[in-house]
C-alpha cells in the first residue's frame, strides 16, 4: 500500500505540470513566458488576412498590429516616443512594466 501512496505524490507533480504546459502551448512554439501576456489578449478576429495576430490591451482596448510583446510592454508602461501611453493601466503595473524593460536593456548592453 505504501507504494500506491509513492504513486499519489507523483500524479499531483503532473498535474501542476500539466497547468504549465497549457501556458505554452496555447502560446505557440516560443512560450509565452513574458509578464505583459497577463495585460492584453490575442485578438484572431482582427487579424484575418492577416500574417501575426493583433494584441488588444485589457485596460485601454487599444489594437497592437505589429511590434511583439516588447512594443506593448513600452505603451504599459508609458515609454515616451515609442507607442501611445496606456492611461488606464494600474499604477503598479506600469512600474512592474518599467522594470521589465529596464532589466532587458541592461542584458542587451551586457551581450
């Protein structure tokens, strides 16, 4: 009986497995890893005829057609020159944003 219950610790790693892997393959191939995935939606229903489906904010409702998750990241988080700023986004999301793309700066300048 001891050795069913080694099995029952066993299911419950694979089952927080499984939740993982639903985040990265509903993701496609790259993973969708990134913190700014939590503060837009992909919207396939704007991008028909369209190569790269379009990333709608959840809090302003502004349509991304290019750019990646960086180029949302910079309008969460407010950056200056480079997209429309989101006026709607929490104050610390915006900071959490601000830091994120401070940090990949920095690992650029590393490389």
């Amino acid at each position: 009986m001891s050795s069913h219950d080694g099995s029952t610790p066993g299911s419950d790693p694979s089952t927080a497995q499984s939740s993982q892997p639903s985040i990265s393959m509903s993701s496609g191939s790259r993973g969708r890893m990134d913190l700014a995935w939590g503060h837009c939606r992909e919207a396939p229903e704007l991008s028909v005829g369209c190569k790269k489906t379009k990333l709608v904010c959840l809090y302003c409702a502004k349509v991304f057609a290019g750019g990646g998750i960086n180029r949302f990241k910079q309008h969460l988080a407010r950056a200056k020159g480079e997209v429309e700023q989101c006026r709607k986004c929490p104050p610390d999301v915006r900071h959490q944003m601000l830091l994120n793309l401070k940090g990949n700066a920095e690992t650029k300048k590393k490389s």
